[in-house]
C-alpha cells in the first residue's frame, strides 16, 4: 500500500483519523489493520485512533472484538495501554466484546514491567464485572489477586477507584461483600486517599440480614 494511500500516514491527528474511520469503512480496515503489522510506531498510532472511535464512536468497533484481544499480545506498552482503555470504554456498548479479550487482558494483569497496563486491565475487569453479577463472580477472583499483589504500588489508589465501581454497579452481593472484607484493614487503618476509598468499598457491602430465631 503506497503511503498516500495510508490514512495513517495523512498526517492528521488521533481525533482525525478516528472520524474519518468512522464514516469510511477502508479507513477503519487500516486502522485495524496497522494495530497486527510489523511496524512499532504504526501500530501505538493505530492504538491511540482506535482509543478515539471507543471514546467518539463506539459503535464501529463492535465487530473488531477478535482484532482488539489480538492486540493486547504487541510488544510495546504503549499499544497495550490504549487497547485496554478502548476495552474499557466499550463495556458500556457492549460488554460481550470483553469475552474475547479476557486471556490478553488477564495476562495484562501480570504484566512485570508497566504498572500502567497492569492498571489498565484491572480497570477492564472491574468495569466489566461491573455490569452483572455473573460477570463480577467470573473476574473478581483475577481483581482480588490484584489487590493483594500490587497493594502499595503507585498505581494503587486509581485501582480502588476502579473497585468502587464494580461495588457500586451489578456486582453480586458476595463480591461487594469480599471487596469489603478485603479492604476492611485499610479501612481502619490507613490514611488519605487509599483509607478514603477503602472506606467506600467497605460501605458499599449490603447489610447482612440477621437470622430468625426458630
């Protein structure tokens, strides 16, 4: 493909690109396309628009599920950020598009050298385990390792924003029960924004009824 012919070489930027992709179905093809080639500095670019179409269009990228998972095993950080933050996003369209992606994203999870992707992904999971309680009893296994493990770490307290919306949302009553279990200690304990926030979830957990006496 001559580089005339690549939107992604017209110079326009990631808002641009991400509109012209949305009405033209051969400008998207190269999009996605771009996120799968050889090229590192083609396929954060590719990222960053379709990071722009889950934020400006949704819609268009419900048939892309299998491209966007595929993303996710690029070697680069960068493009693995974007694509879990446009999985994010798409959980309100369509949360079934995370279905495909949940092996990337869990390896994400665990990624050894950016905090930032792993806090990406945990961002995905809570998000999505969010939207019904199956869903939050399938993830919350993956979220509560997470807590544990990176408890402390910078990107922790943006992590219990993203729990305070899982106990917020659809969750099951046994998980907003066990994130406040978990976070319990913190709690009562800890101070600023990591106890502010632990506080919340801990708030969040149903009351347990009392049991009848027979």
């Amino acid at each position: 493909m001559a580089a005339d012919d690549n939107v992604l070489e017209s110079g326009m930027d990631k808002d641009e690109l991400a509109e012209k992709a949305a009405k033209e179905p051969k400008a998207l093809a190269q999009v996605i396309e771009a996120l799968s080639g050889a090229d590192r500095r083609s396929r954060q670019q590719a990222a960053l628009v379709v990071n722009s179409l889950a934020t400006h269009h949704p819609d268009v990228l419900r048939t892309q599920a299998d491209a966007l998972a595929d993303a996710l095993e690029r070697p680069e950080s960068q493009t693995r950020w974007e694509i879990l933050g446009a999985l994010e996003k798409l959980v309100a369209t369509d949360a079934r598009i995370i279905d495909r992606a949940l092996p990337g994203i869990t390896t994400a999870l665990h990624d050894s050298e950016s905090g930032v992707v792993r806090l990406g992904a945990f961002r995905v999971l809570c998000a999505y385990g969010s939207t019904t309680a199956k869903r939050s009893e399938r993830v919350w296994p993956l979220i509560d390792e997470a807590i544990r493990v990176y408890h402390g770490d910078p990107e922790f307290p943006a992590m219990l924003s993203s729990v305070i919306k899982l106990v917020s949302g659809g969750a099951a009553d046994e998980v907003k029960h066990a994130a406040a279990e978990r976070m319990e200690f913190d709690a009562e304990h800890t101070k600023g924004l990591v106890g502010k926030r632990a506080k919340r979830i801990v708030e969040c957990a149903p009351k347990k009824r009392a049991k009848k006496k027979s």
